[in-house]
C-alpha cells in the first residue's frame, strides 16, 4: 500500500513539473483520476481490442488502466514525445504487451509499420488538441483516421471541446460524449466509430 502512494505521489510531482515547465505540450496539472481512468477503459470497448494506440499517456497512470483491462494477447504502443515520460514509464511498468514510441502521433501509420498492425482496433488521446501548434491538431487527426480499422473506436479525453470539432470532418458527429466530474479538473470524453 505504501508503494502504490508512494509512486503515485512520484508520477503526480513528475507530471505537475513537466506541466509547468511544458504548459503546451502537457496541457493539464493533475495526471489521470482512477475514475477517468475506469471511464475511459470502458468507453473503448478494451476488452474487445487487439491492437490499441495510446496518444500522449503522460506519467503512465491512464496506460496501467489500460493494460488492465485489455486481454492478455492484446497489444498496446502508447506514443509519447517527452523522453522523461518515457524513461519514467519505461522503470515504472513492467508489461511485455506495452511498447513505447517516440515518432509523433502525426505518424501512426508509420509506427504501426514498425509493429507490422495492418490497423489500430482502439486510438486513445489525451493528447490537448487546443495547445498543438496550428495544423498540427488537423495533420495528428488525419493520422489517427488512417491509422483506426474500419468500425474501430477512436477515443479522446479532453478538458476542452476542440476535438469534436475536429474530428467532425473525418469521423462525423462523436456517437457518446459523457463528462467525468470526478476529475481534477473535469475531462470529457467523447468517442468515434469509424
């Protein structure tokens, strides 16, 4: 027990300096609660999901909950760009269904190369749309259509509205939207079928 707070107080202080010092590319100042976290895994069907892409997992608190839930043969490639996360995922979960990316979620379908996926089942993002530099929000939605199979899901948990808008183009309207107060601060979380 005093592990699990122990790390957990580690992954919040890592992930609260790397907002400050990022506000841009980490957006948010709390990493996941165990309640987005529930929502999120079962708003994404995990446990019907092969292959499944994380977009931005921080500190790792949301990928645990996703290795959670998914099955055993599953695999997930969660992409992140901060090396510090990354390190700190890598020396924090032990899941041989986990890997890490660097590339960009502007290049999934270049990552799932890598991995030889034909396609996505599942696209999570905590990825803050509204903070991406202008035309980089268009070209990382653009990749994560290409990169879902047809009548996969494509998730994004968000403090903002910014993504249904831009997912409306390619997607069409979200098919659920729910707000989870119990966030610090309240996320929405909308879902797509392609």
């Amino acid at each position: 027990m005093t592990k699990k707070v122990t790390n957990s107080l580690k992954d919040s202080a890592l992930f609260l300096k790397h907002a400050l010092k990022s506000p841009m590319q980490v957006a948010y100042f709390m990493p996941s609660s165990p309640w987005l976290i529930d929502q999120i895994a079962k708003c994404a069907h995990l446990h019907d999901a092969k292959h499944i892409m994380e977009l931005g997992p921080g500190t790792g608190g949301t990928t645990k909950g996703i290795l959670k839930y998914m099955q055993d043969d599953a695999q997930l490639i969660s992409v992140e760009i901060n090396q510090k996360f990354i390190d700190h995922i890598e020396k924090t979960i032990d899941d041989k269904r986990l890997s890490m990316n660097n590339k960009g979620a502007q290049n999934l379908v270049e990552i799932m190369d890598e991995y030889d996926w034909e396609s996505a089942d599942v696209i999570i993002s905590g990825i803050p749309f509204t903070t991406l530099p202008k035309g980089m929000d268009k070209a990382i939605m653009q990749s994560i259509y290409d990169a879902l199979k047809p009548g996969g899901i494509f998730l994004a948990y968000q403090l903002r509205d910014h993504v249904s808008k831009l997912a409306q183009p390619l997607f069409g309207d979200y098919t659920f939207k729910k707000i989870e107060f119990k966030n610090i601060p309240p996320m929405r979380i909308y879902t797509w079928m392609k």
